[in-house]
C-alpha cells in the first residue's frame, strides 16, 4: 500500500492499550512504512499520559531509525475550563 494513512483511535489510550495497539501496529501495516502516517486520537474517550508517552515513544523509535518524519497527532479539542483565558 502506497499513499497517506488515516488511522483513528477510538475508545481509552491508556499503557495497556497503547502496547496492544504496537503489537498490532507491528503485525499489520508496520508504521515505518508509512511515512504519511496521521495518527487521529480525537474519538478517544480517556487518554492517560503513560499511553501516549508509550506509543509516542514506540512510533519515534521506528521511524527514526530510517529517518522518516514524526507522524501527525491529531488530538481532540479540550475544553476549557471557563471562559476568560487572560486576566
């Protein structure tokens, strides 16, 4: 497969997840293959930081090895506690 590829993350990111979401990557499309690899986590439900640093970390680690970009992160939009952002 050639091209751009689109992949959504649904439902919790969290440190388990994130290894069974690698182990997945590694099996099926192989992420260092993908240079236009967007990596789209606006559908997730929870997102701990310990499963984003975890997969952050693994997508660096293979793809920085063959000197590809970084993939795109797409994360939801937070919501802002109030209003008024300057005092």
């Amino acid at each position: 497969m050639n091209g751009p590829l689109h992949l959504v993350v649904s439902g919790r990111l969290t440190l388990e997840s994130a290894k069974a979401l690698t182990a997945a990557l590694d099996q099926g499309i192989h992420p260092a293959a993908r240079p236009d690899l967007t990596l789209d986590l606006q559908d997730a439900e929870h997102i701990e930081p310990a499963g984003l640093a975890a997969l952050q970390l693994y997508l660096t680690q293979v793809r920085q090895a063959l000197g590809l970009p970084e993939p795109t992160v797409e994360f939801p939009v937070l919501p802002l506690e109030g209003e008024k952002v300057l005092p």
